[in-house]
C-alpha cells in the first residue's frame, strides 16, 4: 500500500545518462523496479540489473551513494556490506539496490549505478 506515504525523487546515474526518478517513502530500489508504477521505474529496470530479486546473494544491484547523501542512507548491515565485498569495484559509500529503502529525508538523493557487475548468484551451487 503506498495511499499517504510521501513521495521521494532521486536522481540516477548511469554512464554519461542521468535521470529523475521517484519512489515512496518504504521502498526499496527493488521495489520501485518490480512496481513499476512511478517516473524513471522502467529506465532504473534498465540499469540496475537486481538478479537474485533482493536476497543478497548476486550484488547485481549496487549502487553508489553520492557522498554528501552516504549518512542520511546510513550504513550497511553486515550481511549487506559481506555482498558488497564481493560487488564489482565496491566503493566506500556502496549500498545495495534491494537493500536502500526510500525515506523522507532521502528527497533530492543522488545515485550512481557502477559501470559493470559481478553477478555472484550465477555461482551458487543448487541441489
Ligand atoms: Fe541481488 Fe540485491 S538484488 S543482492
């Protein structure tokens, strides 16, 4: 149910591509992905790849906090920060896609998908 929540926009950057998005408030960059129902949901679909469907297991969907944002999204949880060690070229403020929940005092964020990425669900061992 999003009826109430407040709307967040935030800007993502891919390559020499940049474009406004919005989510509410509660969701995840997975979320906003799998609802499609709001601005800059199919270009996020484009560039953020989310493999393993918010798991933590793939690392498909890192992002990277712009510095001046890193503390307003707040540190990753250690299972979080054990994938992003794993992730391509994993940067100090890296957040995973399933894992950034969109608040209130996200308006205005600034994203950067990395230019490639390490797919690590590709390498699980199923029964
Ligand atoms: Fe796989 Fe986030 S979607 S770790």
């Amino acid at each position: 149910r999003t009826e109430g929540r407040a709307k967040v926009h935030f800007t993502i950057v891919a390559g020499n591509r940049s474009f406004d998005c919005e989510g509410y408030d509660g969701l995840s960059l997975l979320d906003i992905i799998k609802h499609q129902d709001s601005a800059g949901a199919q270009e996020l679909a484009e560039v953020l790849e989310c493999a393993c469907s918010g798991i933590m297991a793939c690392s498909t969907c890192q992002v990277i906090v712009h510095p001046d944002w890193f503390e307003r999204v707040g540190e990753p949880e250690e299972e979080e920060q054990d994938m992003l060690d794993l992730a391509f070229d994993p940067q100090p403020t890296s957040r995973l896609g399933c894992q950034l929940v969109l608040k209130p005092e996200l308006e205005g964020l600034v994203l950067t998908i990395p230019s490639g990425a390490n797919n690590l669900f590709d390498h699980i061992p199923f029964e």
